[in-house]
C-alpha cells in the first residue's frame, strides 16, 4: 500500500505545522505614516499639522473633524481645539516629480519634503523633528549640529524655543512617552503664562489708580468733581431763592395783590377792583356795569 520504492517521508509531510501570523511589513508601514493622515487614512495635502505627539494630519480634514463635533480615534484623542496642532513649515524637495506620487516603497522613489539644512529627504529613513513655538520642520541630526551655536533659537527663523518645544515626527513607542511628559510641560507653561498676564494687568490697574504723590497734592489743590457738583446744586438753590424774591414772579402767584405793589401808580392802581375809590363808590363797576339794572 505505498512505500513500495522505499521512499522517506519528511516531518513536515507527516506534521502539520502551526502557520506563522503575515508579518508586517516594515517600509511600507513608515513609508504610510510619513506620506498619508493619521485622522482620514488619505494621503497628506497641504497644509499639513502635526499634534503634540508628532503626528501628521491633513488640516481640512481636521478642522472638518472639530467642527462636525465627531468622536476622535484613540491615536488623536488629545486633539480637542486647534491649540492642540501646529502647521508645519515644509521644505518642497526639487527632486520629487509626479512619477514618485505613484505607488511603490520611498527607497525607490523620492520624499516630497526634505531638511532644508543639510538635504536629508523626509522619507521616515532619517529622524525629523518640528519646533512647537514656529513649526520649523527639520532633521534631528542638523539640529544636533547647530545646537551648539545656538541653544535656544530655531536655526531657519530664529524663533527662541526650549527643550519641551521639540516634537519627533512619527517618533517610536519611547518617544510617544516623551511626547506626552512634554505636552503636559506645554501646558502648564500656558497656564503659569496666562496666570502671569492677569497679574500683570492688576498690577497696571492698581498704578493707575494709585498715583504718585506729586499728582495727588496737584490733585488736592484742585477741586474735585464731587465738590465742584455740590457747589453747582448749593449756586443753583440760591439763585432760586432769589429769583422768588423778585416783584415779578411775586405777581404770578394767587395772593397778589396791585394795591400792595409799591412801584405801581395811583393811576394805575385805580383801574383795578382792589383800590380804595372803587371799594367807596355807590354803583357797579365800568366792567360790569349794566344799565338795566344800575
């Protein structure tokens, strides 16, 4: 029943062996993260952002994302407002072409952004790191060069910036950790910041009330404005006072009467009721004399 010619059976024809799992592949995993979003899965256009963990996104799709108020994967939970991302200041390679845009791994194919310093292709090959305080996007071996000339400012634009405003680009699990102690930095300088901005704002509103002293013996010399409204209301009731004094305006009132009034004629006294000779005399007024009955 087989076996006739004296043939040898191997191990593996008698055993089956557990399949391993496909591995991933390596290049094509970088050559994804450093040319694709990490919110949509597309391909990166610009403007291009990062966030504080050094990932890459889309602006339009992000603000897209911010604004239709959508639950972020677990990779941009962090990611809540624009004061979480960065726009990045790219350099254009020369040598990138519409032939690299097709398909296919980036050893073979050239980077659309390099290092502006020293040339290096932004290709996942090389570690690139961005500055939080102006986006300035450059490798961390050119940064390592020039940062013995100058510590603290960005060698493109010259921005000051400290040690927590550095971010690695698409960095691994160990720089994800970093990433995060340096966000939490960040923001505790922003707070410390804008606690400093509000004490300073007090400090300029108490000068401003609390003059010096030479101002104040000028101001004391000076009346205020207090002093001078009560001097206006005190000026005010005194020439009321007065003006009710006047024999004009005693003349408006009910009580008044011609005969009393001591600038009038006698001529003039008499054509009124109230004088003497026409209190005397027998028959009824001219004005309200009818012959009738007078």
């Amino acid at each position: 029943m087989g076996c006739d010619g004296g043939t040898i059976p191997r191990r593996d024809e008698l055993v089956r062996v557990k399949q391993k799992p496909e591995q991933k592949d390596k290049d094509a995993e970088r050559e994804f993260r450093w040319l694709h979003c990490t919110l949509t899965q597309q391909r990166l256009q610009e403007p291009i952002v990062m966030c504080g963990m050094g990932r890459l996104y889309s602006k339009q799709s992000l603000i897209e994302r911010l604004l239709e108020k959508e639950k972020m994967p677990e990779m941009s939970v962090h990611v809540k407002s624009l004061k979480d991302i960065k726009t990045l200041q790219l350099t254009p390679n020369p040598a990138f072409t519409e032939e690299d845009k097709t398909e296919g791994l980036l050893d073979t194919r050239h980077a659309p952004y390099i290092c502006k310093l020293i040339g290096l292709e932004m290709s996942g090959k090389f570690r690139f790191v961005a500055l939080w305080t102006c986006g300035c996007v450059v490798s961390e071996r050119a940064l390592k060069q020039i940062k013995g000339n100058s510590a603290s400012t960005c060698p493109l634009c010259q921005t000051p910036y400290s040690v927590e405003d550095i971010v690695v680009l698409n960095g691994n699990e160990e720089d994800l950790e970093l990433m995060k102690v340096k966000m939490e930095m960040r923001a505790a300088k922003r707070k410390s910041s804008k606690k400093d901005k509000k004490e300073a704002k007090k400090v300029e509103i108490k000068t401003e009330t609390d003059e010096p002293c030479a101002s104040t013996t000028v101001e004391e010399a000076k009346p205020s404005t207090s002093t001078k409204v009560k001097g206006l209301t005190n000026q005010k009731r005194l020439g009321a006072a007065n003006a009710m004094q006047d024999p004009e305006l005693k003349r408006l009132k009910n009580d008044f009467s011609v005969a009393k009034d001591p600038k009038a004629s006698d001529v003039y006294k008499s054509l009124f009721t109230s004088h003497k000779t026409e209190k005397e005399q027998e028959r009824a007024h001219w004005v309200t004399y009818n012959p009738f009955y007078n």
